[in-house]
C-alpha cells in the first residue's frame, strides 16, 4: 500500500518552501522518492531545506523565486522543463498575510494580499497546467486555509484571497481534467512564522483549544498525510475538492 502514496521519480515545484509549513511539505515530499524544487524568495533559507533534504538521502534544489514577479515565474518555469524535463506536482504553498480594520487598510495592501494568496497561484497553475496538460499528467495542489470557510476581523486580504484560492481550484479541476488534478489544503492554526501574534494571544489560545476537538494548535506534520494524498496517485480520482486539516475547528461551534 506504501506505493499508492509513493512520489518516486515525480519532480514537485513548491513555492514557500523556505520555512514554516513549506519546508516539512518539502522533506515529506523528499522522503516519499520526490526531487523537491524548493521555490521562495529567501535563498539562504532554501538552502537550509535542501540541505536538510540532502543530508537524509533525499533530492532538493533551490528554485530564487517571487511569486509575483509574472516573468520570473515563466522563466523558472522553463528552466525547471528543460533541466528536469517534468513538473509532476506544482504545491502553491506560498503565502503572506497583514492584519489591519478593512476602513484603515490601503488598497495597495488588500491589493499585496491577492497578489502573493491568489494571483501567484493562478500563473504558476497556469504555466505549470500548460505543461501538465500537454505530458497528460499532473497534481495541483493549492494551500488555501480555514479562512476560506470562515471570516475574521483584520484579515480581509487574506479571507478574499484564500476563499478565491478555493474558487480557483474548482476551476482548475473543471479545466484540467481527465489527467491532471487540481485539489486544495485548508489549514486549521499551526504554528509559523505566519501567526506568531495569534500564539502570543492568550484569548485566542483559549477559543481555539475549545473550539478544536483535537484541543491544540496543529503541527506541520498534521499535514503530511493530506498532503501526500492528494500529491501522489492515492487521491487520482479527487479534484476540485478542498481538504479541511483543522482538528474541527470549522464543524464545532464551541
Ligand atoms: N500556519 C498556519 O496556521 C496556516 C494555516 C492555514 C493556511 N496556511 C497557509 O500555508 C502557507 C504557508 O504558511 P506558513 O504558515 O508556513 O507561513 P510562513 O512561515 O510565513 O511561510 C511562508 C512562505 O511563503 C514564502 N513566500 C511569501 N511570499 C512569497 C513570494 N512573493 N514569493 C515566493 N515565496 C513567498 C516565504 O518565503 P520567502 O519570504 O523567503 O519568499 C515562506 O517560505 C500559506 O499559504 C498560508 O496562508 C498557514
């Protein structure tokens, strides 16, 4: 049963691979057989995932890449076909987030917002999915959050974006179809870089051991199995579909 969830031979781009939830998608995909193509902005950080990647036996390079740089995302594109001839799995993994009222947010940064949470994947699926479609075969998966079910005060940017995020990857399936997938993770609260103020905030510390049946914070590693799921070929016959990782989060009042 191990090989249905095997990712030998497959070549995976990851974006945000540099740190937080991103580097343990990188090592998971690593130690399932895959070359992990660590993407971000942050060279040095990437080094730090490839190497601890290398040092197991695994397979990793750095990918020096902004999302939002459009040109720069086909131009890595291209490279990473003509070196490694494939993408097999694109993980829009990468993502910002701000917190500020909706009445003193400026629209650059709403605007900022869209384009790391939601524009960056569109063109990476975009010229990724050209690829993907014309070799017959591909895994798309996009890390949206439980802020697609839900909205919060503060973070109007990143609650348009994800649930656009979720939109988006319906679209994909709808498009992508029969042979390449295009499914979604939703993320309940792990611990990063991302939420340090959320993990200072006692109130909300309380309110989510309460509203969580799991009675904790996730960990990286809560997400591996539905990661590989929907990455390898055990999640073949799932797309358009978003996989809710959040110990209940969403399905519990309180
Ligand atoms: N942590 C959670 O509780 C949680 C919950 C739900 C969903 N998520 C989602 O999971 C993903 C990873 O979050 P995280 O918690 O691991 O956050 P994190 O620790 O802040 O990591 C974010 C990653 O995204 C990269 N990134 C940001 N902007 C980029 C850009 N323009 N181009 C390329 N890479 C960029 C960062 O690398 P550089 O800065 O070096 O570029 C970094 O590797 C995000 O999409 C986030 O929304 C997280």
């Amino acid at each position: 049963m191990a090989d249905l969830f095997s990712m030998k031979n497959r070549v995976v781009l990851l974006t945000g691979a540099s740190r937080g939830l991103g580097r343990d998608m990188a090592l998971t995909l690593a130690a399932a057989g895959a070359t992990v193509l660590c993407a971000g902005r942050t060279v040095k950080e990437l080094e730090g995932t490839v190497r601890a990647i290398t040092r197991k036996g695994g397979k990793a390079h750095v990918v020096p890449l902004d999302i939002t740089d459009e040109a720069a995302v086909r131009e890595q594109v291209a490279t990473i076909i003509h070196q490694h001839r494939r993408i097999d799995v694109l993980v829009n993994n990468a993502g910002i987030i701000y917190r500020e009222a909706i009445v003193n947010t400026p629209t650059e940064l709403f605007r900022k917002a869209v384009e790391t949470d939601l524009i960056g994947q569109f063109v990476l699926a975009r010229e990724v999915g050209r690829h993907m479609l014309a070799r017959k075969y591909g895994r798309i998966v996009n890390i949206s959050s439980v802020m697609a079910i839900l909205g919060r005060a503060s973070v109007a940017g990143y609650v348009a974006a994800k649930h656009g995020l979720v939109g988006l990857t319906k679209n994909l399936a709808a498009e992508y179809g029969p042979h390449v997938t295009a499914n979604a993770i939703a993320p309940g609260y792990i611990r990063t870089k991302l939420n340090v103020a959320l993990q200072e905030n006692k109130e909300f510390n309380t309110m989510l051991e309460q509203r969580t049946a799991a009675h904790r914070w996730g960990k990286p590693e809560d997400l591996r199995g539905p990661l590989l799921l929907l990455a390898s070929d055990a999640g073949a016959y799932m797309t358009g579909h978003t996989l809710v990782v959040d110990g209940g989060l969403t399905t519990i009042l309180a």
